[in-house]
C-alpha cells in the first residue's frame, strides 16, 4: 500500500503497479486511465482530484521524478518539478495564484504554465496534467 500525498514532499507518492492503474476487469465498468510503467515516459495516474484541494499543491513521486501538481481555484491543473533548482524548497508547499508558485523558502517565482522562473534562478520542467475519470494523470516526455 502506497502513502497518500503530502504536501511536504517527503512522503510522496509512488505510482504506477497498484491496484486499479489497468483496465477494469469486469463487465460493465468504464476503462480505467492508461498507466505507463514506473519510470517511463507516458501517462502516470497519481490520485483522484479530490485529494488536492483547490489554491493548493501537492506532491508525487512520478517515474522516478518529483513532480508538483497544483490545483488552481478555477480547477485547473498544472504540473511542475515539485523541487525549487535554488536550495530544494518544496514548490508543492508554496503559494499559488493563476499563473505563478513562489518557493516557500526563498520566494523565487515559477510560471505555473511553463516552468520559467522569474526571479533568476534556473526553471523548473512543467507537464502536461489532466484528470481522467477523476483521477489526476500526469504526463512525462518519452525519452529516446
């Protein structure tokens, strides 16, 4: 059994081989979302919506990555590196408005959209984040 989120970024998350990432087995039911095996590039399911309450973020651990998925009070998502490039703050942690996460532990500044940071530090790689029959699926690039 896996550990919720957190906001902390501690106790991420570990997705992909749990019960319910494949398709459904009995009659009836819809599909379940399509779920890349851990560290691969793909869709990765990390939890319902449900478990990130709106104006907040939280943590998952993602193919072998850390990635941030945040919920705007609109309700929709955005993904990002889950750690600050400066000195590892947890970007989950941080606050958030319609474009930008600012670093809880040194206000640097991310774009929520793209990942460009703008308050001069490195920026952080955004994904491409849906939900899928409730559940929050998250993206990675497929390496060559």
């Amino acid at each position: 059994m896996s550990a919720g989120p957190t906001s902390a970024g501690t106790d991420a998350r570990a997705v992909g081989g749990e019960p319910g990432a494949g398709p459904l087995d009995t009659v009836g039911g819809p599909p379940a979302p399509r779920v890349a095996a851990a560290g691969g590039g793909g869709p990765h399911v990390v939890g319902p919506v449900s478990e990130i309450p709106p104006g907040e973020g939280r943590a998952y651990a993602v193919g072998g990555r850390q990635v941030a998925v945040f919920r705007l009070r609109s309700g929709a998502l955005r993904a990002l590196d889950a750690v600050c490039p400066h000195r590892g703050g947890p970007l989950a942690d941080g606050q958030i408005d319609a474009e930008v996460v600012v670093c809880p532990l040194h206000a640097h500044v991310f774009d929520l959209g793209s990942g460009a940071c703008r308050s001069g530090q490195d920026d952080v790689t955004s994904y491409a984040v849906h939900v899928e029959d409730d559940q929050v699926v998250v993206v990675l690039p497929v390496e060559m």
